[in-house]
C-alpha cells in the first residue's frame, strides 16, 4: 500500500520547503516530492527532517554506562592512571556475563531510546560473538541473531558489522583470556559472513558489512582477505574500523608498520565513501587532507570520545578540505543527536576561542549545517539510502516538537539551531522508518516491555 504524507515545513537538501507531498512506494521508498497537498495524505504540521544514521554502535555497552566514573587510588593516595585501556579492562568482566537473551533485550532497549532521539538507522560494530570462555555458540551467527532480531523488532535500520578481531595487538600478539568471546580466526569468520549474508539479504532495512577491530587485532594479510571477500559480495558493502583513537595506538603502528596508522591504511587499501574509520582521531596534516581526497567518512564519537578522554578530532580543518563525517554514539554514555553535535561544536570553539566554528558561506546555520552534513555522509558510511529526503530514499522521516518551549517563533534554518543548541535533546515528537510510524507522540509501542527487560537483564549482570 503506498503512502502519502503531507508536511507543511520539510527540509529537502539544504533548503526548507513548505507546503509539500511526499508519496511513498509500499516499500517505504519516497517515489515523489510535489508541491501542494494530495488528498488522502496523512497531515504533519511540524517540522520535517530526514533521520539521523548511528555510524557506530556497541551495543552491549548500553548495560555498562555508568559504572566506570570512578577513580583507583593506591595505599598512598596516588590516583591511578586512567584511560580508555583502564576502562577496557572494566568493560571485559560485564562482557563474561552475557548470555544471548541479554543482548536482545540491551540491543532492543538500545535501539527503542535511539528511536526516540531521532536514530533511523545504526551500524552495529558487533564483536559479542561466543560464549564465555570463547567457545562457539551452536549456531555462531547466535549472537548476530540476536542483534538483527532487536532492530527488527525495534524497527529500526540495521547495517551489522560483525567483527574481526584476532589478536591483542600488532604482531599478532596472542589475546587474552578476557578477549576469547571475540575471537575468530579468517576462514571461521569468513563462513560467518557467508552464513549473515544468505539469511538476511532480502531484508530491505537491512545491510551487512564488515568491521576489521583495529589494525593491532587483525593482520595485513587479513585484511586484504576480508576486505575482497565482502567486496565479492557487495560493491558497496561498508568497511568499518577503528583507529588512530589513543595515541598508544599511533606510536605502536608506527614502531610496527613505519607509519601512522591512518597513513598506512590509506597507503595499502582503495578508499571510498563506505569505508568509515572510526574515531581517527590523532590524524598528522597530511592524514588528514589525504583522507578527506579518498572520501572515506570519518566516524565521531564526541560524546564517548570526551568520556575516555580520547581526545579532539580536527574538525574544522578537515571540513574545510573537504572531509566526510558521520556521528555515533558508540559506547552510549549518552544516546543523544543533539549531544553528539554540540559537542562537536563546542570543541573547536573551545580550542579556536571562536563561535559558530562549523558552517560555511553556503550555510551559515551551524546546527543545519552539522545536522544535514551528518546524516548525509552517514548515509553513505553505512551503505543505505537514507539521510537525505529525496527521491529514491527510504523515507526515514523524524518530526520535531513544536510544543518544545525552545522550538517557538523559530522558523526555517532556526528549528535545527534551537533543536541541537537549545534544547537538552533532539526535540523529538514522530520517527518514521520506511515510512512506518515507529515514534508516535514521544513514545514506542515496545518502550515499557523493553525497560522492564532491560532492568531485569542489569539485575543479573551486575
């Protein structure tokens, strides 16, 4: 049955067009954008705007938010180094506790709360694979399931990335005991994908990628092998890695490649827009302008990145050269579109001592201008097409609130400066997905059930 809804505000590229139809095929593609209203259309009189795509999700580190904000000190009331390896070793012991149905009912609370926020879409970076102690589950794509049978539920879109992860670090390093619930060898990782791909490729709101951890958990070799696989597969298959996020990293890339590791990469693999590299946040000058040429996205975690103390991505430069970005909220210390792009903002005004860094001559709004960016250039990190409202695409609609207090006597560019800058979140009254209502004044139909699994699955955990 094909769809029609009519809004009265809609930003459609850069520009904001009132008065507008929007006609969807019964996959919930939009196939027209005409002015005027058609009868028989469903009335939005809020404002309009495509969904925001999560390029990077763990989402069993929803579970785990908040229990890390303290500090060891010794005997003699030194405080202990902290950073993302001390938090790392916390993160290990939630993940020995895990069973399947846990993750389900995480994943499922994860993505209702992403719903909410105005996340249409997620790429799942998914290295939960087997049981506590490393042996394989019966079916090893039981922990995929769970993921892809969450997002389904949820109605949510999924791009699942499962993860190579093999060794604990450069050289090949043996991993750990902590680490055995992660670990595949290539061939065993390879039938994985092959397993994923014949089940679910039908699913339209659905896309399977691949996500190599790290250059320290994978190998060249490796690398060159799962990159042609998946690209035998899919052509536009999206590659998702994290890098250059600790500066530890960077120097154990160079003292083991000779190079940066961001450097590297770009020097031994064929970049494009689906490739999307997660954090890249320790990026020399030359990193950065030979990675905003290949088109390959940058993937921010502003949020998690302030939260381990990672460090600032250079923004405003790599921007200004061209440079793609994508948001995620990647451990969900905060599950918040607003949170993400403020922070990317107030960062570079903080180490420029300037205001409205991000914009440009063509768009002067910064909000708009991060905001569509954002959900453009995720669109193509995690290979769907979304993140614009166009023809063609899959009509992943997030309505604002009106009645939000800081939403009144704006208009035009004004809504997404108020909505990102103004208000605590991303004001948030109606999701769509595909067309389909999935947020309905605020709320999920699944919202309540979700919560209660949720509190259940945390009273076993922790």
């Amino acid at each position: 049955m094909n769809t029609k809804l009519y809004a009265e505000n809609v930003l459609i590229g850069s520009q904001w067009k009132s008065d507008i139809t929007l006609s969807l095929d019964a996959s919930g593609y939009i196939e027209s954008i005409v002015k005027g209203k058609i009868s028989g259309s469903t009335i939005i009189k809020e404002p309009v705007i495509p969904g925001m795509p999560n390029c990077h999700s763990h989402a069993f580190q929803r579970a785990f938010a908040g229990y890390s904000e303290y500090r060891n000190f010794d005997a003699h009331g030194q405080p202990a180094k902290d950073s993302f390896w001390s938090w790392r070793d916390i993160m290990y012991r939630l993940v020995a506790k895990m069973a399947p149905q846990d993750l389900n009912a995480i994943a499922t609370f994860l993505y209702v709360e992403m719903l909410k926020a105005g996340y249409t879409s997620v790429a799942e970076f998914h290295y939960l694979h087997h049981q506590a102690g490393g042996g394989t589950y019966n079916d090893p794509a039981e922990m995929s399931h769970q993921i892809i049978l969450a997002a389904q539920g949820a109605g949510i879109g999924l791009t699942h990335l499962p993860v190579l992860y093999s060794y604990a670090g450069f050289g090949e390093l043996a991993p750990s005991a902590a680490q055995g619930r992660f670990i595949h060898g290539t061939e065993q990782y390879l039938r994985l994908i092959e397993a994923l791909h014949k089940e679910y490729h039908a699913d339209a709101n659905f896309k399977l990628g691949i996500a190599p951890h790290s250059l320290r958990a994978v190998s060249d070799n490796q690398l060159d092998e799962i990159v042609s696989n998946i690209r035998s597969i899919d052509s536009r298959a999206p590659i998702h890695i994290h890098i250059a996020e600790q500066i530890q990293e960077v120097e154990d890339c160079k003292s083991f490649y000779g190079s940066r590791p961001v450097e590297w990469l770009l020097n031994n693999h064929d970049l494009d827009q689906h490739w999307c590299l997660i954090h890249a946040t320790h990026l020399s000058k030359s990193e950065q302008n030979n990675l905003s040429m290949s088109q390959a996205v940058a993937g921010i975690c502003p949020t998690t990145e302030a939260n381990l103390g990672d460090g600032i991505f250079p923004t405003q430069a790599f921007l200004a050269e061209g440079g793609n970005f994508a948001i995620g909220s990647d451990s969900h210390i905060a599950i918040n579109v607003a949170d993400e792009i403020r922070l990317l903002e107030y960062a570079q005004r903080l180490i420029t001592h300037q205001r409205s860094v991000l914009t440009t001559i063509g768009m002067p709004s910064v909000g708009q201008y991060l905001y569509a960016k954002a959900a453009k250039d995720g669109a193509a990190a995690i290979s769907q097409d979304v993140g614009e409202i166009a023809v063609g695409k899959r009509a992943d609609l997030v309505v604002l609130d009106l009645e939000n207090p800081s939403l009144y006597n704006k208009v035009g560019s004004q809504y997404l400066d108020a909505a990102i800058f103004a208000c605590n979140q991303l004001p948030v009254k109606d999701v769509y997905v595909a067309g389909k209502k999935v947020i309905d004044n605020g709320r999920h139909l699944l919202e309540l059930q979700a919560n209660e699994n949720y509190k259940k699955v945390l009273d076993g955990l922790v």
